[in-house]
C-alpha cells in the first residue's frame, strides 16, 4: 500500500481522502508491466509514456502499458538503478504526470515552456501530428540532447 497518512491512526485503516505519501512524495506510482504488453514490443525502454493496462481487474498491483502515441498516459517509466529496459512482469515506477520532471532525448528542436509529444520511438519533439501531449520543456535542446520535462497530463495542456 505504500507509505499512508492514517487519518485514522489507532485503527491503522485508509479513510477515503487520505494520502498515499509514496506517491504524492515521489510522484511515482508503483507496478508492473503487464503480461499484456505486446505492442511496439515486448520490452519498455525508460522513459517511454505509459498508461495503465484496463483488462487487469484483479488483484493490488497496477500493471502498466507502452502508451501509443494517440493514447492518453499517465506517465513515462522510471529508469531504475538496475534498469534501463522492462520486461514483462518487471517491478517499474511510472514518474506520473502533474509535476515529477524527468530527462527525455529530443529528436527536433525544443525551447524551455514549449508543449511537447513524444514520437513513435520514444523521443521528444515539438509538434504532435495526432500525439497526446506529454509535458513541458524545461530546457533548450537540439536532437540528440536530453532535456528537463515537467510531466502534465494531456487533460492540462492546451496545446
């Protein structure tokens, strides 16, 4: 369950509107790739947008997708200490949109403010041609360079 605020502290019990710390402090979210993940391929580079896998209704671990570039992503996978690449059933973290910042690779010229997408091999450019937004530059970049991005959902962007 992660690290939880009890506002009900002696029953030790999550009350609807408590905060789940681990994510509000981390701005990750926890879970794995899910069994389902099939399509661009079997392994998730980092930094690829995410999105929750919704034919998993069952059990407490959230099984998360490759987003395509017209879906609507909750987040961009963490790279790990041990890992730059998930396979399926792999432990990943998902940097949620709203306010984590991640390192992304550009392919195009970006400029800090500009609303970026990311294209079908996972890097960030300035126009989306059909894509959902996946944040904000932070950073000027050519292609070929990495950039700070505040991750906001595409519902936030108006763009």
């Amino acid at each position: 369950m992660g690290s939880t605020f009890y506002t009900n502290q002696f029953g030790q019990q999550v009350a609807v509107g408590d905060a789940d710390l681990g994510i509000v402090q981390t701005g990750s979210l926890a879970g794995i790739v899910s069994p389902n993940q099939a399509s661009p391929a079997v392994t998730i580079p980092a930094g690829a947008p995410a999105k929750i896998d919704t034919t998993i209704t069952s059990g407490y671990i959230v099984n998360f997708l490759q987003a395509g570039i017209t879906d609507v992503a909750i987040g961009t996978f963490k790279r790990t200490s041990t890992a730059g690449t998930f396979a399926l059933l792999q432990q990943v973290e998902v940097a949620i949109f709203g306010g984590p910042v991640v390192w992304l690779l550009a392919n195009a010229t970006i400029t800090p403010g500009q609303t970026v997408y990311q294209d079908t091999n996972n890097l960030v450019v300035g126009t989306g041609g059909g894509a959902k937004s996946r944040g904000i530059a932070l950073d000027y970049a050519v292609a070929g360079q990495v950039l700070r991005v505040l991750l906001v959902s595409a519902v936030g962007i108006s763009a």
